[in-house]
C-alpha cells in the first residue's frame, strides 16, 4: 500500500511521520517541493500553543496536543518549546468556559485557571479590557516552533524509509493523478493526501474548492523590538490583538486580516494594518511604537466552513484527501490532529482494501 502525501509545512510533514509510527510497513512518499520552492505559514508561524479554544472540538485536540508536547522531553527539544504562560481573554458569556475548563484539566491538570479579569491574582499584563472580561491563564501555555518541528520529522522520515521528494506538484486530480512531477511518481498511490496550506485549494484540479469549503486568508503579524516586562504568549478576543514574547527580548504582534481568496504566491504587507495593529497595541499593552519601528511580515493558510485541522474525503470514490483548514492556528492541534488523521486513513484504506498493510496499534 502507498500513500502520498503533499506539502513539506508542519501539518503534511505530521501527517507522513504519524503513518510511519503506525504502519512501518506503509509506503510513504512525501513531497516538500511547496515546502522548498516557496515561504509557507509554517516558516512564518508564531507557534503559540495552549489548551484552551472556544470550541469544545478544538479545545480537545489543542490540550491533547499540548499535553503530548510538554509530557515528551525529547519532543519538547525538538520542537523548541519554550513554556511562559498563556493568557485568553474573551467577552462574558461568549463560551461555555466552565465546560472547556474541564477539558483542558483532564489532559493538562492544573495548568489552567480562569476568573473575571478583575479577581486576577496579580496584575494584568493587558490594558483597557472590558468590563466582565474573562481570563483564562494556562501556566503550561507557550509557543514552539513550527519550522523546526517539521525540519526535524522530515529528517526522522528520511532515515525511516519515507521517500522524501522535492519535485513540485503542480496539481492533483480526482483520480489521484500528480501533476508537475515524473511517470513513476504520478500514478499509482492507493490515496494521495494534499496537506499544502493555503496551496491546498490551488492544487485540487477539476473540483471547486468554494463548493468544497475551502478559502484562503492572508496573515500578517509585526516583529517589535521589545516587550513588556512578564509578557507571556496571549489572546485577546476582545480586540482581536495576539502575540508572544521572542527569543532576543522582542515581541511578536497581530491582528486578524479581511484578506480572503488571497493568492498564497503573492501575499503582500498591508501598511494599513500595521497601523491598526500599532494603535491597538498602545491601548492594550501600552507600547508606543512607530511602523517606521517594527517589521512587518505576511503569509496566508487554507480556511474550511467547518475549522480545524482535520482529514477530509475530497468527494466520493476518490483516492484523494485534504488535510488542511487550520485557519492560521494549526501549530496548536497538529500532534492530536495528525494522530487522528493518520489512523482514519489507515483504517479507511484497510476497510476499503482487506488484507493491505493494517496500522500498528
């Protein structure tokens, strides 16, 4: 049994490392040429991770995710995770917060707390918050980096009999036909997994992408070049404002963009925005800061009527799959994600093929 799958981004790179760990005897071929060719969200990704997320779904793949990453030392080092706490602050009533609490303690206990913002037990490190505002503050919050994460799985893949390929496939189409690459490599795959971000939707020939769910949307973040002082990684739902600490003390910014059906290969800085995002930044954080005086970065990911994450069937009787729509925030669930992702297609290529390769459990 064979499997391609495409897109060398931290979601595809998951993806080909999960089947390898539960079928060592699967075919795998990975092709990284989107990867290698082109700047992608991975590479552009802020990493930040928690447990919490407004949606009971994707609370449980973030917290399992996140649970996964700090349980594993080597896994942690390999990701680069640096733990500085997390801080999500949304409206009054927007959530059932009580019930996603829960979740996120029974996979990362006593990590997490929440209150109105007025009873937290020490100063607040965002400003001019709302009235009511709930705070929810996971200790075990923080960031890693995407990059280096899907550096390290491809590296792992090529010493586990994974075909790493950097040809670029130009297209893919309902019968599982590879555009853009040699004979011997367009045909013959008992499923074909498109998991190339915002390029997912480019590379689905012959099928309507909109009709499929499918969109994309620029990001854009800034680099500051300081940060205030105990600033750990943090949401505020409120403002639309989000960021975390760097490395070399600076800080990373953003704010959700209204860039839809952007083109991945032609995502550009929008000057504008990096006003909006300074001016929200002094009210929140207090910073003073000039565009003349930050760096401005961008990028786009692939976004689904139904977010998350997740393995879908490209239409019935296809080989072909996606594995994309995370919505710019694909770095929080992709250890939970891929998982479930690697063994429902096994499965499903094992239902639908007795006697093939079964997945190892």
């Amino acid at each position: 049994m064979s499997i391609a799958v495409i897109g060398g981004g931290i979601a595809g790179a998951a993806l080909a490392w999960r089947l390898r760990r539960l079928d060592p005897d699967v075919e795998i071929t990975l092709f990284v040429g989107h990867r290698s060719v082109r700047g992608d969200a991975t590479g552009a990704s802020g990493g930040m991770v928690r447990g919490f997320e407004t949606d009971a779904e994707s609370c449980l793949a973030a917290s399992e995710s996140l649970a996964e990453l700090v349980a594993g030392p080597a896994l942690r080092d390999r990701a680069d995770y640096r733990e500085v706490g997390s801080h999500y602050f949304l409206e009054p009533g927007s959530a059932d917060v009580a019930a996603l609490a829960s979740i996120v303690e029974a996979r990362l206990p006593g990590s997490l707390t929440w209150s109105a913002v007025e009873d937290l037990p020490g100063p607040c490190p965002v400003r001019g918050l709302p009235d009511g505002t709930v705070a929810v503050v996971e200790r075990q919050g923080g960031y890693f980096s995407p990059h280096r994460l899907r550096t390290s799985m491809t590296s792992e893949l090529l010493g586990s009999r994974v075909a790493v390929s950097q040809e670029l496939v130009t297209g893919v189409l309902p019968d599982g036909t590879l555009q853009g690459v040699d004979r011997e490599h367009a045909k013959g795959f008992r499923a074909v997994v498109v998991a190339a971000g915002a390029w997912t939707p480019h590379l689905l020939l012959d099928h309507d992408p909109v009709a499929g769910g499918f969109r994309t949307k620029a990001i854009q973040y800034v680099r500051c070049p300081v940060a205030p002082p105990g600033l750990g990684a943090f949401t505020d739902e409120t403002s639309g404002l989000y960021g975390r600490p760097l490395t070399d003390g600076g800080l990373l910014l953003g704010i959700p963009t209204d860039r839809w059906g952007v083109d991945p290969d032609g995502v550009g800085v929008d000057p504008s925005l990096i006003g909006t995002l300074l001016e929200v930044a002094s009210e929140r954080l207090r910073l003073k800061l000039e565009p003349s005086g930050v760096e401005g970065f961008s990028s786009s990911d692939c976004y689904h009527r139904e977010p998350g994450l997740a393995l879908r069937d490209l239409e019935d009787g296809s080989p072909v799959y996606t594995f994309t729509g995370g919505s710019g925030g694909a770095a929080k669930t992709v250890l939970a994600a891929s998982r479930t992702a690697a063994a429902g297609l096994l499965d499903r290529l094992a239902a639908a093929h007795p006697g093939g390769s079964q997945a190892q459990r």
